[in-house]
C-alpha cells in the first residue's frame, strides 16, 4: 500500500494524473459553505461554554475524593446559590472542578467547608481561587488584538512575498474558512472555552497559512513564463501546483494529527485534563480544516481572484482557441514565442536562408508574367496568401541573375 500511494504521489507530481480539484471548485465551495452553515446552527442552539476566565467567578477544586460523582457538589452548590447553575468537571481520576458566580471571603470559606463535608475529605484538600470580571476581559480584549494584528501583518507579509494581493486575499480566505470550520466544531462538542483554547487556535492559523504558502509558493514556480507557452492554462498550472504538493500536504498532516489526537484521547478520556483537551481539540480540528482549504479551496480562490485579469485572460483564450483548433490571435505588440515543442525559427543571418526566401520570391513573380492584370486583382488574394514568416534582415541582394531573367 505504501509503494502504491508512492506511486500515486510521483504521479501527480509529474502530471501523468490529475486530480480536479481547480476544475471542480465549485463542487468544494458548496460543500464548505454547506458544513459551515450547518456548524453555525449547532453552534447558536448549543452557545458557547466559556470558562471562568472569560467570565469570571469562583473556583474550587476537590482533591482525594474516593467518588467522582457530581450531583453532591451540585445539590451543596445550589443549598448555598439557589440561582446558580455550577459547572462541575473531573479532573484526573480523584478531582473535581466546581466553577460558580462571584463569592466573597465569607461565603467562599462556607462553600468550600460543606464540599469537604460532603465528599468525606479534609478542609485542606480543597482549594479555592477567585477571578474577577476585570482580568477575563482584558484577557478577551488582548486576544482580539492579537489575532486583528496578526492577520495584517501575515496579509502584508504574504502580498510581499508573492508580489501579488490577490494570493494574500486567497490565502485569508482560506485562513477564514478554518477557523469559521474549528470554532464551530469547537461549539457544537461542547467543550469549555480557555485561554488553552484561544492559544489552539492561533495555531490553527499558523499552520494553516504554511501549508497555504508551500501550495502558492509551487504556483509561483510553475507559472514563470506562462504566457510564453500555448500548452496550459493559469487555472491548468494552479492545479498541477494544487496536485504536486497533495501527498506532501496529507503527510505532513497525518504527522502531526498522530500525536494530537494521542493527547485528545488521554486529555478526554482517561486524565479528564481539561487544558489537555481544549488546546488539543482545536489543533486536531483546525489542522484537518487547514490540510483541506489549502488543497481544495485556496487554490481556487487564487484562479477566481485573478482569471480576469487582462493578461491572463487573453492567454486563456489563445490556448482555449488552439485547443478547440482555432486559429490563436497573437498578443497585441508581441511576436509569437517559441515553446520547447515548436520548430526553431530560421535564423535570419543566415545568407542561404536570405536567398532561399528571395528565390521563391522571385519565382513568384516570374510566374505572374503575361496573365490578365485584371484577373490577377481578384485572384490575388487567394492566389497569394499571407505568408508568417520571420522578418527578413536588409542585406543586399545577389547580383546573380534570377531564374527566368536572362
């Protein structure tokens, strides 16, 4: 199996196949929007679970307790705040996590010794902590800074890089994609939202945007020189860019989901560490929505962003043209290049080359002698076609006589 995936992959990076993942893009931005739409909807009838540092309140972890069951800390927490709804989470195998509102010292201590009581533990084997409002927001504030600077500064840096705006619209696009794609997922799972979370998520955009640029950066190389050649398209070039680095992509992927879906697993299902799972789901998450956007819809979005641009949608057309068997109008301005399967032109300092071309010339008009001027006029366009040919140089003719003058 692994030699026949090989195989693929030196395939695809050849061109002897091809995957339609620019041809079809279409069938891609359907399905994106599809799963984003319907994310959103999990999203708003779940809503988020944002954890005490974005909201702030008390804290109070049980440690040692011979059972992790949590209706005693919920019924404890409701004797002492009839309104408030805990959020209890296991931690390890023998602690709990018990999150209420705000407390003062005197209510705290009293909440804290009924736990005790209630769990059959000592006083000291429950600690407590209090987060205010003041902290969680500026904590939400300084995350929302972080990511607006980051985006702009990653856009100006990629529109450098690739000298061109476009790419850098195409790879945000697909940056917005990812994240739209994990933190809906994110929502609809139900997992607690921490500043673990939020640094998950400056991963994601991290390694998303890379695996963006190794596709854009094998775009650049292929589309040097494109329009000095008649064999493909901008579109037919983004896709092979798109199909040489897909095994690279899928590797590099699976590499790095191996070890974050080990943590995801051991976080959630055997420690209950709650930091453990918040970042990890993120990164498993976003890495897999980044593997994707990056194949499938960033390349798209580059050939949509810049298809209509003058130059390359003249050339499109010329190829289009020459496909269909069409006669291909050259470029405004610009002789026809040559291309590795043309035929070399004649060199034009070539002095047998010059006579050959003035003999034929001649033959021509010698064969024009004594017909009807008149017949000549209306036949002479289809007697004497255009000829394209190289421009001759301006060396001086042969002194030698000419067939047929004597």
């Amino acid at each position: 199996m692994t030699a026949s995936f090989a195989r693929f992959g030196n395939d695809l990076h050849a061109g002897r196949r091809i995957v339609p993942i620019v041809t079809r893009r279409r069938v891609w931005y359907l399905f994106s929007l599809a799963l984003v739409v319907l994310l959103a909807v999990g999203s708003v009838l779940r809503g988020p679970n944002l954890g005490i540092e974005f909201t702030g309140g008390s804290e109070f972890q049980i440690a040692g307790v011979s059972d992790t069951e949590q209706t005693s800390a919920r019924d404890v927490v409701r004797d002492h705040l009839p309104g408030n709804e805990p959020k209890i989470t296991v931690l390890g195998g023998s602690t709990l996590r018990v999150q209420t509102e705000e407390l003062d010292s005197d209510e705290t201590a009293a909440l804290a010794s009924d736990l005790a009581c209630a769990y059959d533990v000592s006083s000291d084997a429950v600690s407590t902590s209090y987060i205010g409002p003041v902290w969680s927001g500026d904590v939400t504030q300084k995350m929302l800074r972080g990511v607006i600077v980051f985006l702009a500064l990653v856009a100006g840096m990629m529109a450098l890089y690739f000298r061109n705006l476009k790419a850098s619209l195409a790879a945000m696009s697909a940056l917005i994609h990812d994240m739209l794609v994990t933190v809906g997922v994110y929502l609809v799972v139900g997992f607690e939202i921490t500043p673990g979370t939020v640094i998950g998520f400056l991963t994601v955009m991290g390694y998303s945007l890379y695996d963006t640029i190794v596709v854009f950066d094998k775009v650049r190389e292929n589309i040097d020189g494109l329009t000095r050649q008649r064999r493909s398209t901008f579109a037919d070039q983004v896709q092979l860019a798109a199909n040489q680095t897909l095994v690279r992509s899928i590797n590099t992927s699976v590499v790095a989901l191996l070890p974050i879906g080990s943590i995801l697993a051991i976080g959630a299902f055997l420690l209950g560490a709650g930091t453990l799972k918040d970042i990890s789901l993120a990164l498993f998450i976003g890495i897999i929505a980044g593997t994707y956007s990056s194949i499938f819809l960033a390349p798209g979005f580059l050939v949509d962003l810049r298809r209509r641009e003058p130059e390359i949608a003249a050339h499109t057309e010329q190829v289009l043209r020459e496909r269909r068997g069409e006669d291909a109008a050259p470029v405004a301005g610009r002789r026809r290049a040559r291309t590795t399967a043309e035929e070399p032109l004649e060199d034009e300092s070539d002095p047998a080359a010059a006579d050959v071309d003035e003999d034929a010339e001649d033959d021509l008009l010698v064969e024009g002698h004594g017909t009807d001027p008149e017949a000549d006029a209306d036949t002479a366009p289809a007697a004497r076609p255009e000829r394209h040919q190289p421009r001759r140089s301006s060396r001086r003719r042969r002194t030698t006589p000419k067939r047929g003058h004597r």
